[in-house]
C-alpha cells in the first residue's frame, strides 16, 4: 500500500521500466533499494515507447525520462554497449569448454577444464590446445541493431568461427563470411560486424584446435566488443585508467599521450615527472625509468656517402626510456670506423654515386660492373639477387609486434650489417622479429611456356641461428592476402613471402647471408640467358616455345621434346632438360609431367600378363583410423590417391579449415588457397561429434606425392623400396604390380621429400573398387615420417582374361549330338579381356548301336557256349557208361564181343604191349571231327588197352 503523503529520499529508489505490453507502451515505476521498503515511493507513470532510445554521447534520465549528455570523464553510445577492458571477465560473459565426449578414457587429467578464454587487461586471449571453447554473451535488442569487435587470428591450426543462437537455442541464419572468421597477418587487428534481430541474441565465439601434435599454437585474441540495439542506457560508463573524456557528450574515451597517466573516470590526464619516471600512450600509473641496457640500442650501417664509404654508428631506441647516469647503467658505443661500401646486389649499378640502382630493362649486371644489354639470343634472367646488406632494399620492410608491449611497436624487427642482415634487439623475449619480402608476381622466361611445368619461381636463403635457449625462424608465406602459414622446406615456390623469428631471450639472433628470388615480375638481371630466335635468319627477337619444347642450344630454335619424356623446369637448355618416363608410364602432350594411364604388361618366361587398372577408378580414398589426442579428440588420416591419369584425374585435399567460406562449387572444382591438387594427398579429418561444430572440419592437407616415377613388378625403383614384408603374403602366380611416387617438396625432416608406394594386389574376392589399406605396423601409412606404403587389393587389379583362363569340358553324346562347354581355370585370377567361347554342339556316333550290337553277339555266344556244354556232357555220360563195360569185361576175363577188325601192326612185339587200360580223351578238335563223321555213319571209338602181360587187344 503506498502513502502518498510520505516522501522518501530519492536515494533509496531508482528507476525501471516495466516490460513492454502488446501496444507497444511500458510504465516506469520505482524500486527501493532496500527489498520490502515499500513506503513513500512515487507511484508508477507512463513511460517512453519500447524503441525510444538516445544519441552516441547521452543517457535516459529516468526522473525527468529526457536525454542528458553524459558528464567529462565518462562516455555514452546511446542505444550500445562496449566492453574494451579485460582485466577480468565482464559480467554476463562466460566461457565454456565443450565436453570431449569422443575419448576413448575418462581421465581427469585428460579433460579441457582448464581450457578457457583468459582476460589479458586490454584483451581476451583463447585457449591454445585442441578443446573446443565457447566465450558466450546473451543480450535482448529492443530493436535491430549489430555486434562488431576487433580480432587477431594468425593460426590456421586454430580454428574461430562466430555465431549467434536466438532464445530457442536455434542458430540463426548466418553466410560462411560471417560465421569463419578470416586470418590475419601478425601484428594486424580486423573488425568484424554482424547485424543482430530484434529478440534474445546469445553470441558465440567459438575455438578448438585442429593440431594433431604436440605443437603450441598461437591463440585468438579479442577486444573491443560492441553492441548496438539496446532499448537505452540509464547511466553513463566512466572511462577506463589510462584514457579520459574532457567534453560532456563524448561517445568514447581517448587514451592519454605518453608520459602522462590517468585514473578511473578521468576527465584530463596527469603528467609523469620525466626525469625519474615515464608512460606509454595510455597508461594507468607513471613507471620508474630503468638504467640503460644493451636492448635500449640498436645498430645500422649509413648509406653509402659519396666517396664510397659506410660507418657502424649506435642509436637509442625511441622513444629513449631509460637512464644513462646511474649505477649499472651502459652508455651508448661509439660509433665504428668508416669503411668502404660492399658493391651493389647483382642486377645493381652504382653510377659513381652514394646509392645503388637497378638496370634498366633488359640488361644485366652483376654488381661490381656497368649494366649491358643481353646479346643477340639471350634475354635477361630476372630476379632478386641480395647478398649485400648495406641498407634495406625497397621492396622489403622490417617491424616488430608483441600483444602486449606497444614499445615494440616503434623498433625494426631487422638490421642491415654488411654480408648479412640479422634480426634486432627487441625490448622483450616475446617480441615477433618479421621481415617481409614482397613480389608482386612471378614472369616466366619468354621461351618458356607456362604449360611446360609447375613451377614459376624459386626463393633460396642461406641463414644461421644463434640462440641461448628457445628461439624459432618461420619461412612463411601469404598468397595474395588471404592466409599466412608456415612453409616447411626451405626451399619452395611462393608469391609472397615473410620471415619470423619468435624471440625467447635479447641476446638470440638469427643471421640471413643472402635472398634469391627468381623469375620475379619487377627483378632486375644479373646475367642472361638463352632464349629461343625467330626462324627468320635475320631476326634476333625472342620468341615463346611451345608447350613441351626446348632450346636447342645449337641453332636456338625450339625443340619439342621426344615420345613419353618430360620438361625439366630450370634445367639447362638442351635436349638433357628432356627427362625420359619411367617404367610403364607416358608423358601428356605438353610434356609436363608422367602419368600412367592404367595398361601395364608383365612376361615372365613366355607368358605375358596384361592389365588393365582402369576398373580401379580414377581416385581412391582410405579414412584410416579413428586417433585420439591426449584431450581426448578423435581424428582420422584420409589419403586421396590418383592412380592413373594426368592433371585432370588428380586427387583433390581441401582444407576447409583456413578457407571455410569457398563455395561447394568451388571446392568440387579444386579451388580455393587451401586446396591441393596432386597424385597422393592427405588431409586430417575432425568429425562434427563430439566437438560443439556442426560440419567436419578437413585440415593440415599435405602433398605426398608429385612426381610419377612408374610402376614395376620389382621391389625397388630410383631409390625406394616396397617393403612386401608389411603386408600378408599372397599366391605368387599373379605378382603386386608397384606404383612408385615421390614429392618434390623437401620438409624438414625429410630433406629428400616425401615418397609413395601403391602395391595393386589381384584379390578375386573383392570389388573392381578393391580395398584400400595401410601397414598393420605402420598404422599412419608410414613407419619413418617420409615413405607412405599403401596396399590395394581388388578383383580389377587382376591381368586381363586370355585363352589360358579357361578350359574346355566335353558333354555326353545323345541323340547324335555332343556339346563342348568352356569355364574359367579355378581360382578365376584374370578380368575382363577375352570372354568365354559360347557353347558348341557336334554330331557324333551313339553308343546305342555298338551296345545293341554287342548284346547281340553276347547272347548268340551265351546260347552256343550253353548248347556245345550240353552235348559234351551227353556225350561225355555215353564214354564213360562204354569204359565202365569195357573195365568189367576185362576183369571177368570173360569172352570178349567180337571185333570187327582185328590185328597187330607190323612191326609191333607182343611183348611190349601192356595189359594196362589207358583210355584217351578226345581232344576238342577230335570231337569236332567226330561230329562231322556221324554224318557217313560211322561211329566208334578208340580205346588202347596196355598191359604187363604179353597179350593185348585192340578193337575198333
């Protein structure tokens, strides 16, 4: 109940509005600041319209409820927010690491708590492992408005994305230029503006790293966030120690100039005693001035005066900080001798003047002499050629950068000295020492063609480090602006170029002698070089080669190279720059490079097996894994391998990590600064699981293989070795056909480059696609960091049918006809090729008349052996029944029946005869003969009676 009689002081209340009814209209009332002292308080009025809101430089004073310009030493942005100091999180910010649900263990020592957005004073500093952190911020627009904030992001092995949920949680929609944040070069801060709806926007700064190793990567860092759309603001924010508003109104805080210091709400800045004491450009306090040390000075050599002569003089860094007359203090060296100049960079003259100047087009020098112009069939050789350091060339800058000391700001990151130019002093062991070169492009040669290779320049550099503990020299490159990363090799091909030495302790240096360039756009010459002549005899123009030619030292004409060889880039001009293909490969038309185009042939002995691995497809994928980090991320290897073809057919690693907003098409195409277009490639493969991110991420995509060498039945070619003892052994009556590959690009742990081995194994159980697979022992692919090994097994790694795969089969003759069927040899170790001959029917003769025949004759042979056997036996019943008669009569020497005939030969004695009864079988010719002469009616038998006795009768 409210009594309005009793007043209480407008101390103890302020106002609020209430929220915003379905007019459009909202009230203000008043809230005690004691909870429950109701008592004397004004009673609610209407208030402004939901929208209303004030200008950059003014606050809603709610008792009257009219603008008022904010008072000197705060400011005011109307309807934003800003949050530009990080000395410890801001309320309504939070950071969250995303949990790891992919990790194979739950240790505790393995989980992301500790990973989180640190505050650093005048920035926010992310976490620098592989978890996934969000720092998050919700806030509700009465209206439309916009969030925009300032960033660093030099790692591409971090990734940073933003994005923004509504209240239900839901993302909001959102193009990849808005969401992936582009990378910066060090040292740069990029703004980045969204538009925000009306409604709850909860912001997401998200990161996670995608480096699978134990390399430290540099964080993301951010400051200066700024919202617009808020309804109002009823209060000013006094401006931060370090920076002041002098005027009412103002809509930010400038800081103070150096050497002078400021509080909290400061409408003026206090100078510092200089004597003792100085400031930075916006500092809180004034700092004692330390005594003077060896990182206070720095060295340079002067430019050349006009007797030729240069001096080593000593300089305080700006602006001078330190003390010189106090204890401990080292005074300025003095300044060294006068020495002679060292002569000018190739490609440079010096006109008996104090500097150095290039040649003019097209002629050469190499320093120490006059420029001339190229004769007659050469042209000049362009480039940078820096190999003397007296002063900074021009197309070159040095600077310093550290986050968190601006004095950095205002040093050179590198010195000229002589024959080589070193990194500075610095003021601090974090400081980053960059030295940039910068080619506007690369020009090749004008008889060289750019189809005839790969390669438009070159950068060399001879350097030395000399460090007490940690210190790092990163070759990097920026290719037209859009990314920075770190080159590997030492030597490698790039439009733009940056060196930085990451500093650990002042007194580490790092030394570079000498920084050749080739085939640059702007270069200057140092010497010629031939070039093809126009075939008119009295023209001595340089003309462009063809695709695939070489000059042909001898008549300077241009030469196309022979069948299946290939162009050597910056090779001598000759038919040596013609480099033959190896082993069952071929050269395109631009002679270019060597592929193989799916046909090899193998004899041994007189057999000849072909293939054809075109059945294989053009590119085949191996996801190898799964791997986890020790915080528990999962990862995967995924290898792109081309097997046959040329550039056309090439595999294709995209890295969407560094370059998330190119377009589907595009990276369908091979575009993009992170794509690599190559026979063998491998890229790192996060999945969307398990990380907070909502698409797999494809990252670290590194070139394996450039160079086709050839493919082989042997277990070796130019110098590397198919270990056959990796894999499970197999029949050996079809042999692994070796695919041979190596890169070109030395890294540095493998000076001679990475190298490639496909071993394509005829398996008749698997698919034409085959299977594709790695060392049990080796499960990266590779057991040294530098040889990969891959296995591919597959039905189409099989030779090609021909007439010794299959046998024929003979059918049963019926019917008078036979059929012939043909089947493949068990196991089928052959595809495509010859087909199977279609089956063939033959007329033949029926083994039905030969069977009938042979019953027949069986049976006319069974009834005459049946009928010979029983007239035998009758036969043979009928002698015995005349013997057994004959036997009896003899014994009973009873009267014998008279004989018909009756003799004894002549000749014979009586005496010899026996009375022994012998009785002869007939012989079957007798018998036969016995048979025949029933017919003239004769019929007797013979029978010869022997006897001891000297009688003995015969009848017949």
């Amino acid at each position: 109940m409210l009594f309005p009689g009793i007043l209480i002081p407008e101390t103890d209340y302020y106002y609020e509005y209430t929220e915003c009814d379905s007019t459009g209209s909202r009230w203000r009332v008043a809230i005690p600041q004691s909870p429950g002292a109701c008592v004397g308080l004004p009673a609610p009025v209407r208030g402004t319209e939901c929208t209303f809101s004030c200008e950059a430089g003014e606050f809603l004073e709610m008792s009257a409820q009219e603008c008022t310009q904010c008072a000197a030493g705060s400011y005011s942005l109307g309807s934003g927010v800003r949050f530009d100091q990080w000395d410890s999180m801001p309320v309504g910010f939070s950071s969250l690491a995303t949990s790891l649900e992919n990790s194979p263990r739950r240790d505790d020592t393995l989980t992301c708590n500790s990973s989180s957005w640190v505050p650093q004073g005048n920035y926010l500093e992310s976490n620098r492992d592989e978890c996934t952190v969000s720092l998050i911020y919700a806030v509700h627009l009465k209206k439309q408005g916009s969030v925009s904030f300032e960033y660093q992001y030099p790692d591409n092995n971090l990734l940073f994305e933003f994005f923004i949920q509504n209240d239900q949680c839901q993302e909001m929609d959102q193009s990849a230029d808005t969401k992936w944040l582009k990378l910066t070069n060090h040292g740069e801060w990029a703004t980045h503006t969204v538009n925000l709806k009306s409604g709850t926007n909860i912001l997401y700064w998200r990161t996670g790293g995608v480096l699978m190793g134990t390399k430290v990567v540099k964080p993301v860092l951010l400051k200066n966030v700024q919202i617009e759309g808020v309804a109002y603001t009823s209060e000013c924010f006094p401006c931060k120690p370090g920076t002041f508003s002098r005027v009412p109104g103002s809509s930010k805080c400038e800081p103070c100039p150096r050497d002078t210091f400021s509080g909290h709400g400061a409408s003026s800045c206090t100078p510092c005693n200089t004597t003792t004491h100085y400031a930075a450009e916006g500092s809180a306090v004034c700092k004692d001035r330390p005594p003077c040390s060896r990182k206070d000075y720095f060295q340079i050599h002067t430019a050349c005066d006009h007797e030729g002569k240069t001096q080593v003089i000593y300089k305080w860094i700006e602006p001078k900080i330190c003390l010189e007359g106090v204890t401990g203090a080292e005074t300025l060296p003095p300044s060294g001798e006068r020495e002679p100049c060292p002569p000018c960079n190739p490609g440079f003259y010096n006109n008996d003047t104090a500097t150095c100047s290039p040649c003019p087009p097209g002629t050469y020098s190499d320093g120490m002499k006059p420029c001339n112009p190229c004769p007659a069939g050469t042209e000049p050789s362009l480039g940078y050629e820096y190999k003397w350091w007296n002063v900074l060339p021009a197309n070159m800058k040095t600077s310093c950068f550290n986050v968190g000391n601006s004095k950095c700001d205002s040093m050179n990151g590198w010195e000229v000295a002589g024959d080589h130019i070193q990194s500075g002093a610095g003021s601090s062991d974090n400081d980053y020492l960059i030295l940039n070169i910068h080619v506007p492009g690369f020009k090749l040669p004008t008889s060289m063609s750019s189809h005839s290779g790969t390669e438009f320049g070159r950068i060399t550099f001879v350097f030395e480090t000399l460090c007490i503990a940690d210190c790092e020299l990163y070759f990097m490159m920026d290719v037209n602006r859009k990314s920075t990363t770190v080159v590997e090799s030492w030597e490698r091909t790039k439009t733009r170029q940056s060196y930085t030495h990451v500093r650990r302790y002042v007194n580490d240096v790092a030394r570079i002698y000498s920084i050749s360039v080739s085939n640059a756009v702007d270069g200057v010459s140092s010497e010629c070089r031939a070039c093809a002549r126009s075939a008119q005899l009295s023209s001595s123009t340089c003309v462009p080669c063809p695709p695939g030619h070489y000059i042909d030292p001898r008549t300077s004409q241009c030469t196309e190279c022979p069948h299946n060889t290939h162009l050597i880039s910056h090779a001598t001009p000759g038919p040596d720059a013609c480099r033959p293909c190896g082993p069952a490969s071929k050269s395109d038309e631009d002679h270019s490079l060597c592929y193989s185009d799916c046909h090899f042939t193998h004899t041994e002995g007189n057999v000849t097996l072909t293939f054809d691995f075109s059945l294989l497809g053009s590119v085949g994928l191996l996801m190898n894994g799964p791997s986890f980090t020790s915080k528990g991320t999962k990862y995967f290897h995924q290898f792109n391998i081309s097997l046959c073809g040329g550039q056309g057919q090439f595999a294709v690693c995209t890295d969407n990590v560094t370059d998330l907003s190119i377009t589907d098409s595009q990276r369908g195409k091979g575009e993009g600064a992170s794509t690599i277009k190559t026979f063998i490639c491998q890229s790192t493969i996060i999945p969307a699981s398990g990380r907070g991110f909502h698409t797999a991420l494809s990252s670290q995509s590194i070139n394996l293989a450039d160079t086709f060498l050839g493919a082989t039945v042997e277990n070796s070619l130019d110098g590397i070795r198919a270990r056959t003892e990796l894999y499970p052994k197999t029949s050996k009556k079809v042999p692994d056909v070796n695919f041979y590959y190596r890169s070109l690009e030395a890294t540095s742990s493998c000076e001679s480059g990475r190298s490639a081995v496909v071993t394509l194994r005829c398996n008749p159980e698997k698919s034409t696609k085959g299977e594709l697979s790695v060392p049990s022992q080796c499960p990266a692919g590779t057991c040294d960091g530098c040889t990969f090994h891959f296995l591919w097994e597959s039905s189409g790694a099989c030779p090609t049918c021909t007439e010794r795969d299959y046998h024929q089969i003979e059918g049963a003759c019926k019917g008078g006809h036979q059929d012939l069927l043909y089947v493949w040899n068990e196991p089928k170790l052959c595809m495509g090729g010859v087909t199977l001959p279609e089956k063939k029917t033959l007329p033949c003769e029926g083994m039905e008349f030969w069977v009938q025949l042979g019953a027949g004759l069986g049976a006319f042979s069974a009834v005459l052996l049946v009928s010979l056997t029983c007239y035998f036996w009758k036969k043979n019943k009928r002698l015995e029944y005349k013997y057994s008669r004959l036997v009896m009569s003899a014994n009973k020497e009873c009267e014998m029946p008279g004989a018909d005939s009756c003799a004894v030969m002549e000749g014979e004695n009586e005496g010899d005869m026996e009375d022994e009864v012998v009785y002869t079988k007939p012989s079957l010719l007798g018998k036969l003969k016995a048979i025949a002469s029933k017919g003239n009616g004769e019929n007797y038998e013979n029978m010869q009676l022997n006897s001891s006795h000297s009688k003995a009768l015969v009848w017949s």
